[in-house]
C-alpha cells in the first residue's frame, strides 16, 4: 500500500561535510598503524568505551605494532562481583529501571593494581601499549587514541550476545537488564570520562564498521565537532522492530521490506543516535552526544545551557503502529517520581504528532469521567498476573485522530497510539522512563512478556484528566501566531506544564526563523523538499526531505526555509520544537 503521492527521498545516512583536515584522516588497521609507527610513541595508550572489540584491536592493530609489554587497563578494574556489590542500589531487581549513577570511571579500579603497571610501564624500555576501557587512568603515554562507538551499534552487540557488561560474562542475560546497566551506570561512568580527556586526545579512532577503523587527529575531532555545532545538521537515524510495529516506515525510510515490521525509528535523539561526519569523503561515525558534550553553548544557547547543562533536552521519534497494533497503555512519572526514585533531573513530557492515519485511528489519552481510581488499579493488577483482560475502553478516552493533529501528553497522563497511526513523538528526552500499565495480554518479540510498572505507574498517575479537561487542554490547542502571504504560524502546544514549546509551520515562499535563545529540533510533516538557508552566509545550504528531522543550533541565531525541489510552488508545513524561554 503506497502511503505517499510522491517517491520519498529520506535519507537514512545523512552527513556533514567537514571543511579541512584533508591530511589528518585515515582509513583501515594498515594506514592507521603507519600513521602510529611515524608518531615514534614510547607508550601508546588507546583508551576506549565500552563495547570497543578488543580481540579485533589486538589482532589488527596492537599485534601488529609488535609492543615489548602490552596492559589491558581492565585488568585493574573491579571484578564484576565488585561493582555489583558496590552498586547494588542503582542495578536494582527490576527489569527495565535501575537508579542514575553519578559515580566516576576511576572509582571502579584498584590503585594497587594501577601502580603496579605504572611499574612495569616505568621500567621498560621498549614500546608498551596499554589499553581497554579507562586505559588513560594508568596514563597518558606519549600518544593518547580514543576509541569510540556509538551507542545504537553497542545495543546491537549487547543482541548479537558478542558483548556484555562491562567486567562481567552475562552474555545471555536478559537483554533489559543489560541495557539497564549501560544507560543508568556505565555509560555515564564512560561518558564523564570521555568529557574530562577530550582535549588530551592525539587520535581519535572510529570502531563501529568491523575491522574497518577510520581515524583523525584529535585536533580534527575537535574542530569537525565545532564546525558541526555552528550549522544545521541531521543525525543517523536507526529503526527497530516491535510486537506492536507497522508497515508505514518500511516505503517512507526505503527500510529492509522483508523484515516483518519497524515499531521505532530515533531521528533525533542525539544521546542515542550518532553523526556521519564526511573528511576528504572518509566518512566516520560519532556518538551525537560529543557535540553536546563538547559544544554546549554553541548547540544548546546559553539559557537552555544553563537550565539543563550539557544535555539534549528534546527528542523526535516515529512510533508506527500503520496495520500493527496499539501501543502499550502507559503513563510517565511526575518531575518529582522521577529524580526521587531514579535520580533524573527532569521527565518525559511528550506529545504525538499525527503523520498519517486512517479513518478509523484513534489516540487514547486520558481518562473518562467518574472512574472508581482503586477499581481501575486492582483490574490493572489483575491484568499484569493474567486473570482478566483489562478493559482499557471503560477507563480511557478513545479519541480519533487524523493527519495533523497534535495530541500533548505531560507526565501523569494515560495514553497510547492506537493501531493505523503513524506518530512524530515530540518529548522530553529521558525515553526510557515510561512506565507501561497494560500491554493488551501480548508477550515481546523474544517471547517474553514485556514488563508493566503498575506499582510505579498508579502513584504518578494525574486522575483530575478526564475527558473534558483533555479534550480542553491536550487535544490539537493550536493557535496562529502569524500569517501573511509567504507563510503561516501556529503555536501547537506543548501544554503550560511542559517545558518545550511546538509551532508549526504552513510555508508557501520562505519563512525566516530566529533562535530565540534556544536550540530548535524540526521535522518536514508535509511536502517532499525544503532547503534550510542562512541569513548571513554562516553554513551552507541543507535539503531536507520528507519525515527528515534535522537541528539547528542556537548559534545559528537565524535561518530560512524555503520549499526547494519538487515543492517549488507547493506548500509544505515543518514542525518546530524549542525550549520555551
């Protein structure tokens, strides 16, 4: 079933072309070794997160520089016992949330053990390679390599069963439990570290492609990084099946049509998603959350900066339920639930954004009138333990939806997509912080059932959003700001109890947009093509196309859109989110 008019041009690996640096980037283990061999290094130290394939580094690479003594800074860590009793109160029993860990790398390894190879180091006179997660901590050496991977390709190794926790041999794990421990514990341990060594990295190499490395100097991940931070750019989208997924993604996104369905798709989440940066047409791949680390300021602006530090504060995805199923009934925990139990600073408001549905879609939000809360709570109980199944259409709003409606969702409020929709969630970015009530008696796609938080999920719940009070303050609250004959805009939400503010726009001509203080995240909703321009000269032109969502930093300060292409003369509509100021 076509579900455009038109041939979709999105672009499942988008770029930014970095200007420069021409003579400072290499590709495969042959260059990059004869890059380190004219380094001359004493003592080459390549320090790496976590995930980093370690037998393919000391095949290719370390074997091949023929070391007199090499250390794997592992071995001077924690024992995978010794974490887990130090940090048995962030791992928790719970499938999916543990409690944010703001703990240092160096923390979780032993001082004797450090000296000891600092020793050995110390007395060697030939070259001594020292690397692993956390090698730098031992030393420096005389040259310092990074060695890096995106987030997305390390929960593909956490599936594949090629990768476990850190330090430990729980390979076939529950795969939540395992990614439970990388986003509350050991990615921040890696992430602080990664920040406090940036300016100290003389090679920075990329690991994601097996055995094919490319590397840049430190100087050129730096100054790309920065070049990035001062333009528009789009992120590496990724797209995940799910028991509830769709067909929409698979003719839009050009997606593998055999698979049976995509549920997700991260357009743009930088903490998860990365960045395709193109060096003299070497392309590498960086974790998106380096820029954000690197380039605040520059990214952010300084208010959202100073409101939320160095952190992403807004995320696009696509739930696609087109000929799938409804989403799993769920609620997300009040600011205050949130840092109480799970030690994060803010939540994850959202709302859904209608891209497409069919004439029988619905949404459903809220609850209806004069629903017994205690009922309610004890039949979703029952539901989690399999007696009864629950009747999700007696205590919530079914409402219907088409293209274009705008449907806000701040914490506490019951919702889901229903089936035949296709959703741009616009939200807050701490994702994994929806507790699910009811999964409509469905296991996950590795025959599991997939987990519900009634226990979390009754004490957050808003129960004074019932059906008119939604219907007043969730459902499709737009108003025009302005209009004239180039373009319209339209305030659609979010609601006053979250912090991002969503406008759209109906271009017919061109539209000049101010920051605002505020990094903006967009999506093209309507028409096949814009090209974002600048007022100034600043960045070059970047072609957007359909269902694309793409960034602009606040540095920006100001940009055009106009329709470009085949929309040359059509009108298309963009969907804008900032941080309200």
């Amino acid at each position: 079933m076509p579900y455009l008019p038109f041939k979709s041009q999105y672009n499942t690996h988008p770029q930014i072309n970095i200007k420069g640096f021409e003579k400072e980037v290499w590709q495969g283990y042959d260059n990059i070794i004869q890059i380190i061999k004219e380094k001359q290094p004493k003592v080459l130290v390549i320090d790496c997160y976590h995930g980093v394939n370690y037998k393919e580094l000391e095949e290719y690479l370390i074997k091949e520089l023929h070391p007199d003594l090499s250390i794997c800074a592992d071995d001077a860590a924690f024992t995978a016992d010794e974490i887990k009793t130090k940090m048995l109160d962030h791992i928790t029993d719970d499938r999916v949330f543990g409690v944010m860990s703001f703990h240092k790398l160096e923390q979780f390894f032993h001082q004797d053990k450090i000296e000891q190879f600092q020793k050995q180091i110390t007395s060697n006179s030939g070259l001594v390679i020292v690397y692993g997660v956390g090698a730098s901590l031992i030393t420096k050496g005389d040259t310092l390599v990074y060695a890096d991977l995106a987030r997305w390709e390390l929960q593909m190794r956490y599936r594949s069963g090629e990768l476990a926790n850190w330090r430990d041999d729980n390979y076939n794990e529950d795969i939540l439990r395992r990614y439970k421990r990388g986003y509350f514990m050991e990615w921040r341990w890696a992430d602080e570290h990664k920040k406090s060594i940036y300016n100290e990295i003389d090679l920075y190499l990329d690991t994601n492609e097996k055995n094919d490395p490319k590397m840049i100097t430190g100087n050129a991940f730096l100054e790309g990084l920065k070049q990035a931070s001062l333009k528009p750019f789009r992120l590496k989208p990724y797209f995940d099946p799910g028991v509830w997924g769709g067909q929409w993604m698979k003719e839009v996104c050009h997606l593998d049509p055999s698979k049976q369905n995509y549920a997700w798709s991260f357009d743009g989440v930088p903490e998860e998603n990365s960045i395709l940066l193109n060096y003299n047409n070497i392309v590498l791949e960086v974790p998106s959350i380096n820029i954000v680390f690197l380039y605040p300021k520059n990214l952010l602006g300084e208010r959202v900066f100073a409101r939320f530090g160095a952190e992403f504060p807004i995320r696009f995805d696509f739930l696609d339920t087109m000929k799938g199923q409804n989403l799993s009934l769920q609620v997300h925990p009040t600011v205050e639930y949130a840092y109480k139990n799970f030690g994060i600073k803010y939540t994850q408001d959202e709302s859904y954004y209608i891209l497409d549905a069919t004439d029988d879609a619905v949404v459903y939000l809220g609850l209806k009138d004069n629903v017994d809360s205690k009922k309610m709570i004890l039949d979703l109980k029952s539901a989690e333990k399999g007696e009864i199944t629950f009747p999700a259409d007696d205590y919530i709003n079914m409402l219907p939806c088409k293209k274009h409606d705008h449907f806000l969702i701040p914490a506490g409020t019951l919702h889901c997509s229903g089936t035949n929709t296709m959703v741009l969630e616009i939200s807050a970015t701490p994702y994994i912080f929806t507790f699910k009530l009811w999964d409509w008696d469905r296991v996950g796609l590795d025959g599991l059932p997939r987990p519900v938080h009634v226990d979390h999920g009754s004490k957050v719940i808003q129960w004074d959003r019932t059906t008119q009070w939604t219907k007043d303050n969730l459902v499709n609250n737009i108003t025009v700001i302005e209009e004239n004959k180039n373009y319209k805009k339209e305030k659609t939400g979010l609601h006053e109890f979250e912090f991002i503010e969503t406008n759209r726009y109906t271009i017919d001509k061109e539209v000049t947009i101010s920051s605002q203080g505020s990094v903006h995240m967009l999506n093209l909703v309507e028409g096949e093509e814009i090209t974002i321009l600048s007022v100034d000269s600043s960045f070059d032109p970047l072609i957007i196309h359909y269902a694309e969502t793409f960034i602009i930093p606040c540095a920006c300060k100001q940009y055009k859109i106009i329709p470009s292409g085949n929309s040359i003369g059509k009108t298309v509509k963009v969907m804008q989110a900032l941080v309200k100021g």
